[in-house]
C-alpha cells in the first residue's frame, strides 16, 4: 500500500492525499496543511500560484523550501513555525505581496537576510529560533509593525531596529542588558516586552520613560531593583501612558 487513494489520486510523503484541501484551496486562496508530517514541499502547491493568499505548513518535518516558493506571487501570509528549516532559499525574497511570515521554532541559527525584500511584511515571528544577532538592516522592513524574537539568543538591540514604525516588539526570553535610547525615534511603539532577559535599572536610560510613545515596557524576571526603579527619572511619565492605555482597555 502505497497510501494512494484511488479517488483522489495525489498523495504527499506520508501518504496523505492532497487534491481535496488543493482544490479546495483552488476556490478559498487558503491552504492549511498543519501536523501532516510532511518531509518535502509538496509539489501541488505550485497547482495554487495565481490564487493563494494563505498557506499553513507549520508542524511539519520540513528541512528546506523549494527555490519555485518565489512563484508563488499572490501569499500574503505563510505559517512555517516549527518545522526543521536551517535556511531559507533567497527566491523567497520574491513574495512581494507577502505581510505575514511565521517561522517560530525552526533551527535557522543565523538571521534569514533573503527575507529583507519582502516589503510590505508586517507581522513577523522568529521566536524560537536559536539567532544570537539581529542585523541593522532590518530597517528595509518599513512596513513591519508587530515583530517577535523572543526566546533567542540576542545580546543586543540593533539601531535599525530602533527606527522601525513597530508597534509591537515580543524579545522575552533573551540576553539583552541595555534598551537602546534609539527607541525615541520611534513614535509608533507601545509595547515593548524585554521579560526574562538581563535588564538592571542602569540598562534602562531615562528618555525611554519619559521621552517614547512606550505604555507597556514588560520586564519580569530580569536582575531589577523594582523601587529604584520607581524612582528613576521619567517613571511617572510611563506610568501615566500605562494606566491610561489600561483604562482604554477595562
């Protein structure tokens, strides 16, 4: 037994058969392949390149992407979290249309640069993905609002990060000791989660109290002296952006 289906004909590596969610996809532009044990990029897909929006091939055993990934015009959101990749193919970079790129969890270890022509990109996850540096050249993301890196490697804040319009920034879980006063340059930010990382009142300058849009800056969990904290300059300027966004929200 081959795993093929004789009604449906096409089968991907675990015998699972493809031509029900493609054609189905051929109607919605969203493919959802999730937990389907592939090891291969399934061919099929390429069937889909005019008309998929979405497509969802997160828990897989996927260890590269075929280069045709960058015909594949049309994708504005692509699920890859917690797949085996190491690297992504530079036609990647192709995916002009692209806004949403999740790749959570796969061993990439170095920062993937082929993603830096995906312009219009706005929500972008590589938590879990064992990167210790991220480049300034982030900063051709321009579109990019929502970014999470949290549970990496990272020592440092890059200042072409700082000039991003992001809105949100998730770096739980790292090895960062100074926030960079280079977030004054951003008006957009409003929250800025740093939990679990190694932040002592000193790596915290005052003008990112008093002088950035900031209203949730989340630091559990790192060597802090809470009162001295309070007590800095500019705390009770934060401290009124964080409870009126809390009343905005109750």
């Amino acid at each position: 037994s081959s795993g093929i289906n004789a009604e449906y004909g096409r089968t991907d590596m675990g015998g699972n058969t493809l031509s029900v969610p493609i054609d189905h996809a051929k109607k919605t532009g969203v493919l959802s392949l999730q937990a389907k044990k592939l090891e291969k990029f399934p061919d099929d897909i390429f069937e889909l390149r005019r008309n998929l929006r979405t497509l969802d091939l997160s828990h897989n055993k996927l260890d590269e992407l075929p280069d045709d990934i960058g015909c594949l015009q049309m994708l504005r959101t692509l699920k890859l979290e917690d797949n085996k990749l190491g690297v992504l193919p530079k036609p990647i970079g192709n995916l002009g249309k692209l806004e949403a790129l999740h790749l959570s969890g796969n061993p990439l270890m170095d920062w993937p640069t082929q993603i830096h022509r995906c312009t219009n990109l706005k929500h972008l996850d590589l938590s879990r993905c064992r990167i210790s540096e991220v480049p300034d050249s982030i900063n051709c993301l321009k579109k990019l609002d929502y970014l999470c890196l949290s549970n990496n490697r990272i020592h440092t804040i890059p200042e072409g990060l700082c000039e991003l319009k992001l809105v949100e920034i998730d770096l739980n879980q790292n090895e960062i000791a100074v926030i960079p006063s280079a977030f004054t340059k951003n008006t957009s930010l409003r929250v800025l989660r740093l939990d679990y990382n190694s932040i002592t009142c000193a790596g915290i300058p005052n003008e990112i109290l008093a002088d950035t849009t900031i209203s949730t800056l989340s630091l559990e969990g790192n060597p802090l002296d809470v009162r001295k904290f309070h007590e800095m300059d500019g705390y009770d300027k934060y401290n009124e952006r964080y409870a009126a966004t809390k009343r905005k929200c109750d």
